[in-house]
C-alpha cells in the first residue's frame, strides 16, 4: 500500500525520483493526496503534468474553462472594448452542458476568424521587450488553446487533450505576477480530482 510517508522518500534521490513518482501515482487510489506533496516539496510543474492525465475528458474542460475565465481580464486591461473572447468563453461554457455540432462550430469559426486576429494584433502592440507579466498575448493563447481543446473533444480526435490543459496552465501562469493565479487554476484541478475519487 503506498502511503504519503513512503511516497515522501523518493524525494531523497532525484535521478529515480521521477520514475519512483509516476509508477506511485499511477497505482495509487488517491492521487489528490500525492499530487499535494509534490506541490508541497516545491514539484509545481511535476504535478501539473500528472493532473491533467487523471482528469476525465468533461474535468479537463472545465478546467480549460477555469483557467480562460482566471486571464480574460488581462486581455480586457488592455482591450476593454473586445468581446470576442468573453463570448468564446461563453460558448465554451454552453458546450459543457450542451455539447452539439452547432456550438462547435461557433467556437472554431471565432478560432479562425477573430482569435487568430487578435494575438496577431496583440503581438504588434506589446512588443517582446515590453510585454506585461499580464499581458493580453498569454490570455489569448490560454482561450485559444481552451477553444481548441473543446473542440477535439467534440470531434473525439486522437490528439492528447492533456497537453492542451498543461501548456493551458504554464501560459496562465507566465511571468512571477501570475504565479498565483497559476497556483489558483492548478488547485481548482486538484478539486475537480478529489471529487472524482470521492
């Protein structure tokens, strides 16, 4: 039986730590309890990597879905007046409880017609050596990612929807000012997994 005093030895030698860690994670019965010791001996991305792999299909967008309403204010600081992403959101909220064709379709056609636009239009606005912590670019590519998350899903394509959650995360967390949002959008994860093993 793995408990949380035997999975906190393998912390003591980092080349087999990794390994030791995954085949831990993936017999134990209670992941939410490991993962928290991984975040609590300072494995923040280890443990992102791992969540996404243990939620079901439904929890990753409801992550998606957390993580893009967590940075839509960064893109509106800079864009009060654009909507396109707030309503990708809403769209993707609407294919959770109604995933149709119809709403897939919404959600790629602002994909390609207006998101695309944006980070293009973002990107030219805040060049590299001026881009905010928060800047509007990371929001945009966290809603993209979502939007198309949702969207595979629906189409029930091979591609590996955890990556999409992963890279999700890492750009809602970009820059040491959203450290703590990125901390806020994991726990959120955690949650959605303890209430899958419960």
């Amino acid at each position: 039986m793995i408990t949380t005093q035997s999975f906190e030895k393998h912390f003591t030698n980092i080349e087999k730590e990794k390994k030791a860690i995954r085949k831990d994670l993936i017999n134990s019965k209670k992941k939410y309890d490991l993962l928290k010791i991984l975040i609590k001996k300072d494995k923040t991305i280890m443990a992102e990597e791992y969540l996404v792999n243990f939620l079901s299909d439904t929890d990753k967008i409801k992550y998606a879905i957390y993580a893009s309403k967590s940075v839509l204010k960064n893109f509106k600081k800079y864009y009060p007046n654009d909507d396109k992403l707030k309503t990708t959101v809403e769209y993707m909220e609407e294919y959770l409880n109604n995933p149709t064709k119809e709403i897939v379709d919404k959600i790629e056609k602002i994909i390609s017609k207006t998101i695309i636009y944006s980070e293009i239009k973002a990107e030219d606005d805040y060049s590299d050596d001026t881009i905010d912590t928060d800047s509007p670019i990371h929001a945009i590519r966290v809603i993209k990612k979502a939007a198309s998350l949702v969207c595979e899903h629906f189409k029930k394509e091979e591609t590996d929807i955890s990556k999409y959650i992963y890279y999700i995360n890492s750009d809602a967390g970009f820059g040491s000012e959203n450290e703590k949002m990125e901390k806020k959008v994991l726990e959120y994860g955690l949650e959605l997994l303890k209430k899958s093993e419960s």
